[in-house]
C-alpha cells in the first residue's frame, strides 16, 4: 500500500504499485494460486464443459434436432423443454465462469491478509459467492462474463470464453473497406474501453455487499480516474506473457531440431515430450498472467476504497505482509512444493503419451485443397477475370466464386446483393440488368480494377485457363423461379457442367442442384455450425473458421461428407487446417496456403510439425 503521503489514485504511483501488486501476489501466493487456477480451469474443462455439451445436446433432442446451424436454430426454441434447458445452460455457465474469477479474487484476498489457501477456505468462499450468484442481480453479469471480456481480448480467462470472438467472415468483410475498417478499430476501441472501465466488477461482487448490476455500476464510477494506469498495467502483464510464450516456443523447438539433425529416430518422441513441457509451461503462464490481473483489480480496488459510495461495503483487504518471507522455506511449504513436482512429472509422462499419435498425424504431408476466395485479390479485384487469372498465378487448385440473377434473369459474377462496397453506387444488383451490370467498373482497397463479368464469361475463362470453380449459387432475395435451373442450363451451353463443384448458404437450392443432377459434387455452406454435420443430401459442408473443429470434422467424416473451411487468411490457422487434413481451404490468401502447403511436403524433420503443434495446443494470452 502507498504510504500516507501519496495520492493512492495518482498517475505515478499507480504506475508502479499495480504492477508491483502482480509481482508480490505471484511472489508470495506463488505455487498455491497457479495450484489453484490449474485446479479449477481442470475442473471447467474436464466436468464443466462436458455437462454443457450434454444439456445442448439434450436440448436439440428436445427440439428434434441433432446438429444446429443457422437454418435450423430457430427450432431450438420451438418447445417448452428445449427453452428451459437452454436457459439452465446459461444458469450454469454464468455460475462457473463467475465462481472461477471469484474465487481466485478471494483468495488473493487471503494471501494480501497472510492467511493460508486450504480446500476449506475455498469451499467456504465458493459457498460464499454461490449464495450471491442466485440473486437476480446476478444475471448482469452474463453479458459482461460472455461479451465484454472476450470482445475486449479476454476471453482466455476461463476455458468456457477463450472461443468466444468475432467471426473471420464477419471481421473480413468489414476491413474490406475504409468505412468498415473505421468502424471495426472503434468497436474494438470502445470494447476495450468499456472492459477497462468494467474491471472492478468482477472484485466488487466478490468481495463487496453488491450485486452484479450495482458491482458494475461503481466500477464505471471508480475506474473514471486511475483508466490509463489500470490500461497500462493490463498491457504489461500481457507483453511479459507474450515475452515469456516466444521464449517458452524457442526452447520448446531446440531439442526436437537437434536431433533432426543428428538422430531423427528420435524426433518423436523429444517432440512428443517436449509438447507435454511447453502445454504444461503455457498453462503456468496463462495462470501467472491470470493471478496478475486479479492482483492489480485488487489492489486497485483498495486504493480506491475511498470512491466507494456510503452503502457498500468491503472485506477487509490488506496488503502482501512482509512475514510472508519467513514462511518461505517451512517444512510444509517444502512437502507441498514436492508434490506440486512430482504432479507436473507425471502430467509430463501422461501428456507425453498423448502427444505421440498427435505428432505422428500432424506430420503426414497433406493432400488439402487449396481454393481462392472469389480469386485472389492481390492481383486482382473479387469475382472479376484479373482476380481469377491472379488466383491462377497464385497456384490455387480451384477458385470460390459466386453467381446471382439480375433484373432482368441474367447471371452475373457478383458476391454482394449492393453495389456500394465494390462500385460506390447504392445500387441492387436485382435492380440492374445483365448488360447495366457488366459494365460497371469496381475497384479495392489493393489498387485494382476491372469490370464486373457475366457469370458465363466468367466461367468461359476458368475454362480456357484450366481452372476448376467452386461456384456459389447466391441469394439476394428478389429471385426469379427457375434461378437453380438457369445456372445448370449456362455450364451446359459451354460443357462447364461437370467440370466444377457447387454450395450455396440456401440448403433448398442445393438440393434442388442436386436433385436435376445428382452426379455433381455439392455442398452445403453454413455460417454457424454446431454439435455435428446436419443431416444434407450434399455431398460435403462448408463451415466457417469460427466454427471449425476436429469434433465437427470427424462428424462430418462419419457421415460421409467431405469438410471444407472458409475464410481461412491467418497462415498459423491455415497451417492447422493442413495439418487436420480438411479437403479444402478457402482462403484470400492461397499463395501463404500453398506455400505451406509445399513447405510441409519438404518437410524431413519434425521441427516444423512440433512449432504448428505448439501454436495449436499452448495457449497463452
């Protein structure tokens, strides 16, 4: 605590005592926080999580369902069942996230106060913070548990929001132009904005007489003042993490790399045991980063008691007291810091075994197809012939492309219902005739241009230059009937037919592709996808990268459906889905995937399988 003469809530000293809050709270609580944080993310993931899954299951039981996407979540809250247990799945996660925080707030609590972290002091502040949680008021947190914190980029605090996040197609789109550039920076701005000015919520109900609505009131009032250390504060703990993960991944990697060189056989397993040690070490640094930030709240919290208002009340809260030193080397303190190692071996020994099947499927060279979303626009504007002839340059395998009706029943290449984006007209391509539209100039934010195209030239070209199309049956809404046959009709006229495969976000005009010909290879495309691949006469799916999991993929498989993903542009993310094996990336970038693509069937060694395998599975901030 700063002493009597200095401004508690001042620039300066809020500057060193917050972060310095963070280093004594991991000095002095040490092992038996980050025990704790182990001990209950492990609890989330391997009881929580899988309670979760199971209500969700049993609610699209309830609604004659058994996957969920985005044609079929309406039905979710089609019974009286299905509504209650979703609403108890909420109930449920709103207490776990909320008992998890809370939880690691009090007992950072007891370790500012000098007082021991026993399975009893945690049950009693469990038991505690259960009884508030069952307050109405309680349910304010919901949204801030499971939108503003992960929104705001702290999603990793629990395993149950580190998924939750903006999905790539909704964030690719927008920084596809100025004005959606600007807008998403100031979401992302105002998020983190609001998350900081939340930030004593979470201490406040824990540690205070309020409930969540009240707890998230004053913390807007008590952090107007300190907003700019507490910012700096946060950031720090976050770039010593990153500090600390790159040189957790270097000393990871140099083992595995050694023995490459010198004794290949070997390689699998350095790589399997030293992904065991680098999981365990990610763990210890996201609970390290965690026990900071819990720190610093608290410490805040304490220096500015003083803006409480006259009715709420706190625990006492203390400071890290300097006989916490003398207990450093007690017997006890020693039989614990044993068994906290001899727990890490056999983690080592358990997750090392784990690891080797991991290691040894990851290595397999993939045979993943590659396909340019609307071609490539590094050289050429979407859906337009110099962006399929620069997907062509790029070495994609086929090009993603996307057909819609104008006014007038023609096909034209064109992803976007208005203008606007493309062209700068606040114009519908519904409302444009085929000959309007294809002289239309539409340019990107890269510097290029060119005309809008027919769907048949557009296609003609593909064919000329030997590349096959993943065409897109686009809705605008204002369809003519007979829009599904037309397009079949158009690859006839120019024998196309055979030679590309189809999707489309409307399951209906799929199937009815399917139905006139049942020999083409199509599939259904879905935004939001859950739980299991949907029952489709398609013959794959495809789902979006914020969907994507090995779960989904494996479902999809068992049913016999091929598994692309879309809008795959982060190189780590589309070196996982190589990895994984999928039949298909789309991707704005197909020259970083194919030359991944290339690079992992040079491969030799396991080096680069074991850096993919820690990017994937060591999680840090």
């Amino acid at each position: 605590m700063p002493s009597a003469t200095t401004d508690p809530l001042g620039f300066r000293s809020l500057l060193t005592g917050l972060p310095l809050a963070a280093w004594r709270q991991l000095r002095f609580g040490g092992w038996r926080m980050l025990l704790l944080y182990g001990i209950l993310q492990g609890i989330v993931a391997l009881i929580c999580a899988p309670i979760l899954r199971w209500l969700f299951g049993e609610a699209l039981a309830a609604a004659g369902l058994h996957s969920v996407d985005m044609a079929t979540i309406g039905g979710l809250f089609g019974t009286p069942l299905s509504l209650g247990l979703l609403a108890a799945i909420l109930a449920f996660a709103l207490c776990v996230v909320s008992l998890q925080l809370m939880v690691l707030v009090l007992s950072t609590r007891r370790v500012r106060l000098g007082e021991a972290i026993t399975v009893r002091t945690v049950a009693g502040d469990t038991a505690r913070v259960l009884k508030k949680l069952f307050r109405p008021g309680s349910l304010a947190l919901l949204w801030y548990l499971f939108l503003v914190l992960p929104l705001a980029q702290f999603g990793f605090l629990s395993v149950l929001t580190h998924a939750i996040a903006i999905p790539s197609f909704v964030s690719g789109e927008l920084v596809k132009t100025v004005p959606g550039m600007i807008g998403y920076l100031a979401f992302l701005v105002v998020a983190g904005i609001i998350n900081v000015r939340l930030a004593l919520t979470i201490p406040l109900f824990a540690l205070g007489n309020v409930g969540g609505l009240r707890a998230m009131r004053v913390s807007w009032r008590m952090t107007k003042r300190p907003d700019l250390p507490l910012q700096l504060a946060f950031l720090l703990v976050l770039v010593t993490s990153g500090v600390a993960f790159a040189g957790l991944v270097a000393l990871s990697m140099l083992p595995t790399a050694l023995t490459d060189l010198v004794a290949a056989d070997l390689s699998p397993g350095v790589a399997a045991v030293s992904l065991a040690l680098a999981q365990l070490g990610g763990l210890l640094l996201v609970g390290a980063s965690v026990v900071g930030f819990a720190a610093v709240l608290v410490e805040l919290l304490a220096r500015a008691r003083g803006l409480l208002p006259a009715d709420v009340e706190l625990l006492d809260l203390g400071s890290v007291p300097a006989s916490a030193l003398e207990k450093k080397g007690s017997p006890g303190r020693r039989r614990a810091g044993l068994a906290a190692l001899g727990s890490l071996l056999v983690a080592t020994v358990v997750l090392s075994m784990v690891n080797v099947p991991i290691m040894t499927a990851m290595s397999l060279h993939p045979q993943t197809l590659v396909l340019g979303h609307r071609g490539f626009s590094g050289g050429g504007v979407e859906n337009t012939i110099s962006g399929l002839d620069a997907a062509r340059a790029a070495r994609a395998d086929l090009v993603e492309m996307d057909v819609m009706q104008t006014a007038d029943g023609g096909l034209v290449a064109m992803h976007d219902a208005n203008l606007s984006r493309l062209a700068g007209m606040s114009v519908t391509v519904a409302e444009l005739t085929l000959d309007e539209i294809t002289q239309i100039t539409v340019s990107d934010l890269q510097g290029n241009s060119d005309t809008i195209p027919s769907f048949r030239d557009y296609a003609l070209h593909a064919q000329q230059i030997g590349m096959p199309l993943l065409v897109e049956i686009k809705l605008h809404g204002q369809e003519k009937p007979g829009f599904v046959e037309d397009v079949v009709a158009e690859l006839e006229s120019i024998d196309a037919l055979e030679a590309n495969i189809y999707h489309s976000l409307s399951k209906p005009s799929i199937e009815q592709l399917k139905r006139l010909r049942p020999g083409l290879y199509t599939g259904y495309t879905m935004a939001f996808a859950g739980v299991a691949a949907p029952d489709t006469i398609a013959d794959f799916i495809v789902v979006e990268e914020w969907s994507y999991n090995t779960e989904l993929r494996d479902s999809a498989t068992a049913a016999g459906l091929g598994m692309y993903v879309w809008t795959v542009n982060d190189e780590l993310r589309q070196r996982q889905m190589l990895r994984d094996g999928v039949h298909g990336i789309i991707t704005d970038a197909p020259d970083l995937a194919v030359g991944s693509r290339d690079g992992m069937h040079r491969e030799s060694g396991l080096a680069a399988t074991l850096f993919d395998a820690l990017m994937r599975f060591v999680v840090v901030v």
